[in-house]
C-alpha cells in the first residue's frame, strides 16, 4: 500500500514521489506551540511524532515531518509567518544573523505487524545567506516579499523557490531545509521492510 503522508505540504510529497515512493495524502492538524527551554530538535522531533500519532491507521505505514527555522537553540524557533510584516521581521533577523539552521525531523510508524514499530529522525542544516546591507537587501526583502513565497514557510522563505537568491551556502541536508530529508527517510523506510515484524506477545 502507499506510503501515508501526514502533511498538506505540496513539497513533500514532491520530494517523495520523485525518489518513487507511491503516497496517500492525509493531512492532519497538530498544536505546534513551542515549548520554552524546548531545543529546536527536540521541538521538532516531538511536533513529527505528535502527527504521526494523529494520523495513525492499521496495516499502513504513517510518515510526518516537522520543519523549524532557529538562529539560537535557545529561542524561539521561526515557525511560519502571520503575515507579510511577520515574514518581514524573520528575514531581517535572518539576514542580521548571517548564518542560521534549519531542522527537519520525521516519525515513521508501521502498523501492518502485531505491535506499532517507530523510527525517528532528524537532520539540522546550516544556511548562510548572502551579505547585503542597506538598501539593497530592503529592496530584495520587498521584492521576496511580493512573491507570497513565504506563506506557510517555516522563517519565511522556500530555499527552493526565489529565496535561492537570499542564500549565499548551505552545510548539510538541501532536501531538509526544503522539508524532508529524503536520503533519511528513505533509509527509515528500508529499515522497516527489511527488519522482522514483531512477533505476538504471548
């Protein structure tokens, strides 16, 4: 049966389909409220098992992911902007920071065998964005702007859309900071199919 993808993200299931992994679409809603203290991984990786929880079905194997946007690990992480005077702030604290990373956690849950079997897993990225000052990079920020790009992005930007023009390098995972770490996932997935199920409890 094919893969159930417990996000409405169109990127998603882009990044799967195109690695060949047949989907079955099912989003679900999820309180992502961070916690304070809360690392961004450890944010991350419990907001994914909280929808694979949500979306969970028998005899399917369930994937969800969770994105977040961090400068420090001890703040607030930048979720997806309110709106465009949001989306403002979060690339300007972006581009002050220089450098900032990006999180992508997942859970995968099989449910085809006797007991649920988890795998979790999470890559963290480091995006440097280019060194632009005054303003030009006002100029840039309002074109970005105009674009809606940012809209339902974690910090406010798509590193695969026009916001490719923002990002001067990246150190780690592309397809995380796009929203899924695919050579990760896909691992997970061979994992689970190739592992025994568990046995009934006696």
């Amino acid at each position: 049966m094919p893969l159930l993808l417990a996000s409405a993200s169109p990127r998603r299931a882009e990044l799967l389909r195109a690695a060949g992994v047949p989907l079955e679409i099912a989003p679900v809603d999820c309180d992502e409220t961070w916690r304070p203290g809360e690392t961004p991984e450890r944010y991350a990786r419990r907001i994914a098992a909280d929808k694979a929880a949500l979306a969970l079905r028998p005899d399917r194997r369930i994937l969800a992911a969770d994105t977040t946007v961090w400068i420090r690990p001890d703040a607030s992480p930048l979720g997806k902007p309110a709106d465009r005077d949001e989306a403002r702030r979060f690339l300007q604290a972006l581009f002050d920071a220089g450098d900032h990373h990006v999180t992508t956690a997942f859970a995968l849950v099989d449910t085809r065998g006797a007991q649920p079997r988890w795998h979790h897993g999470a890559t963290t990225t480091l995006v440097s964005m280019r060194r632009i000052d005054g303003a030009r990079r006002d100029t840039l920020l309002e074109r970005y702007l105009d674009t809606e790009e940012w809209r339902g992005k974690a910090g406010g930007y798509a590193i695969q859309g026009q916001a490719a023009g923002l990002v001067r390098a990246i150190k780690g995972s592309y397809t995380g900071v796009v929203g899924l770490p695919v050579a990760e996932v896909l691992g997970a997935l061979d994992a689970l199919e190739l592992a025994p199920p568990p046995k009934e409890r006696q």
